[in-house]
C-alpha cells in the first residue's frame, strides 16, 4: 500500500517542487493540467497558501477561497489550452491573486478611469508640433539597461497606480536629463494632490499638474509609501521638479518616437490581466475601438519577438505579477487599433525637463 501511494503521488509531488519553488513565475498549462482530482488541488491551493502566506479567519472563508481557486485554475488551464503561439502569445498562471474572484479584483485594482483629451477631435486641439527627429528608430529600446527605471513595487490594495506611473515617468525624465535616478515619493501625490482621489484612483494628467504647481517631489525615502491615505505633510522637499507636461498625439508611430526618448505615463484597459504571467499581450479581453481604460502604467521601452512588436509595460503589483511586475503589451497595430491594444494610445503622458521640451503642450 505504501508504494501504491508513493506511485500515485510521486508525479505530483514533482511538480509541486516546481510550483513552490518558482510559483510566482506562473507554471506551464500543461503541469497546471496535471491537478485533475480535488484533493490534489487542494493540495496545491495549500501550497500556493504557505507560499504567499495567506490565512483566512474561519473554514467557511477558507472553502470560499478554495472555490474562487479552483474556478480560477480551470479558467487559466482554458485559455493556456487556446494559445496560438507558445513561443509569443501570452500566458496565464497562478499568482498572489489566484483565490479573487474576477468581480474582486476589479473592485481592489482596477476602476474605470475618466479619460479627458482621449477622442480624436479633442486631441487634434492639443496638436501643436510633432518629433522632428523620429527617423531611424533603434530597433528596440529598454529604458532599464539605461538605468532610468527604479524597481517594480506593489501598490497593495490601493488604487495609486496612477501615481505610480507619474513618479515613475518623472524617475526617468529626470534620469536622462541629470544622469541621477532618485526614487521619489508615491504616498506625496495620493496624499498632495487635490484634483485625485488618493487610493480611490486618480489621473495622471492631474499629477503632474499638481506636481509642477507644487514646485517639485519628495524622495520615497524621505515620503515614505503606505498603501493608504494619508495627510499631505508639510515638510515634504522639492527634490526633483518638471517643467511642464505634453502629450503624444497622433498614430502609434508618434508614441514609438517619445518612448525612444523617454519613459511615457498611458492607461490601459487592464480587463483579463490578473493571471497575466508573460508573453506578448494582444487584447483579447478588449475592444478595439473603445478608449475605456482601468489602469495607469509606465512605457519603458519596446521591442520584438518572433514576428511580434510589443511595448515593455511597467506595472505596480508587484514583481510576483507578469515578467517580474512588466507586461508586454503587442504595438505595430494601428490598421486594427485605433486607440491601440486596450487604449495604450488613447492619452499617453511625459514630463519635460527644459533640456527635451518638444512635442504637444497642454
């Protein structure tokens, strides 16, 4: 009997190895397929439990939990199953959100963003000069390997992407312009800026206006990020200021040019990207006339694989979400997308420092 046992479990047990030691990286559909009875599963969700060390305060939330779990886990075996491309096509995986209903995790991360300057007749308005150098692009562009992208951080649960991607466009601009990255103060513009919400989402037009009438930013070290709102302190320093801040209007091709130059503040409609694990990301969860965005996120760069053209996308759940807290997000596909893949192109935003000013002022 026991090597009976030892049989059956021996396969399991060689894949729950795997899962527990790289779990975060999101396992391959067909070892997720290998769970087939409830016990194993459940055997999984307790691993996946110890390993982000989630507890819950009584059986009935935990049996809830491991519903939501399993519901989970055949969704993601459905659409790994579906993939076209397993070289490029992206993936999903278990991560931090595998026991959230999809209805929760909107709720936590993602709410609806008002989205002004994002229809064509009221961006041709901001229109005032294109790049005049955007001629021979770099094939590709990682803002990273230059040193002008600070570490992936988790928001928690609240909703300060926007400010995230505000200090994080400012982080590099201000890279590029000084030669210094400076990590700079997230909780300053959920708690200073007045035309947001602070962790019930804000817009990142609005802060970098708040940032440039302020005068500047604080660092992270000395404003320290709480995942919650907080007063607006004043003592916070002016360590790193913008001059103003522009947009990219136009076709895709006029965003390729700025993120060549720069890091580029853009929302996207985040819709299916909770269990996004890797690979390039075509919209299948979006519309592609719609400008409905739900996420604030950072350009960091572009590139190409296997005959698909993607954004490098900075996001801030954290590194135990997508490439190590990036998505890659697919571009080149402005005949399909007028507003781009989920509306990356609908309103992208960059600070200026005196030394690149150029482009579309507000």
């Amino acid at each position: 009997m026991m090597s009976l046992q030892r049989t059956k479990l021996f396969p399991f047990f060689i894949v729950l190895v795997s899962f527990t030691c790289s779990l975060s990286l999101a396992m391959s559909s067909n070892q997720l397929e290998q769970f087939a009875s409830e016990e194993e599963v459940f055997q999984l969700f307790q691993a996946w439990q110890k390993e982000h060390k989630r507890e819950y305060g009584n059986q009935e939330e935990k049996a809830k939990r491991f519903q939501i779990f399993q519901s989970n886990l055949r969704y993601i075996n459905e659409m790994n199953a579906k993939r076209k491309s397993p070289t490029t096509q992206h993936r999903l995986g278990l991560n931090k959100f595998a026991d959230m209903s999809p209805e929760e995790f909107m709720k936590t991360y993602l709410k609806e963003i008002e989205m002004p300057y994002s229809n064509l007749e009221s961006r041709k308005k901001l229109q005032k000069g294109d790049d005049a150098d955007c001629d021979n692009l770099p094939h590709s562009v990682d803002w990273r390997d230059k040193g002008a992208v600070t570490e992936v951080r988790d928001q928690g649960k609240c909703q300060s992407h926007w400010a995230f991607s505000v200090t994080g466009a400012i982080e590099g601009i201000n890279k590029i312009v000084t030669g210094n990255l400076v990590s700079l103060s997230v909780q300053q513009v959920v708690d200073c800026d007045p035309a947001s919400h602070g962790c019930a989402g804000g817009f990142y037009f609005n802060a970098f206006g708040y940032v440039i009438e302020n005068g500047g930013i604080d660092t992270e070290a000395h404003y320290p990020y709480t995942a919650q709102n907080g007063t607006c302190k004043a003592n916070a320093n002016k360590v790193v200021s913008i001059d103003n801040l522009l947009v990219v209007v136009g076709p895709e091709e006029a965003l390729l040019c700025r993120v060549s130059k720069q890091p580029v503040s853009v929302s996207i409609d985040a819709t299916g990207l909770q269990f996004y694990a890797g690979g390039v990301y075509g919209g299948e969860n979006c519309s592609k006339n719609s400008t409905k965005a739900t996420l604030v996120c950072l350009i960091v760069g572009y590139g190409s694989v296997g005959g698909e053209d993607y954004w490098i996308v900075k996001n801030s759940w954290g590194k135990d979400w997508g490439e190590e807290g990036y998505l890659l997000i697919k571009r080149n596909v402005s005949d399909e997308w007028p507003y781009g893949v989920c509306a990356i192109n609908a309103a992208p935003g960059f600070p200026i420092i005196k030394e690149v000013a150029s482009s579309s002022a507000i």
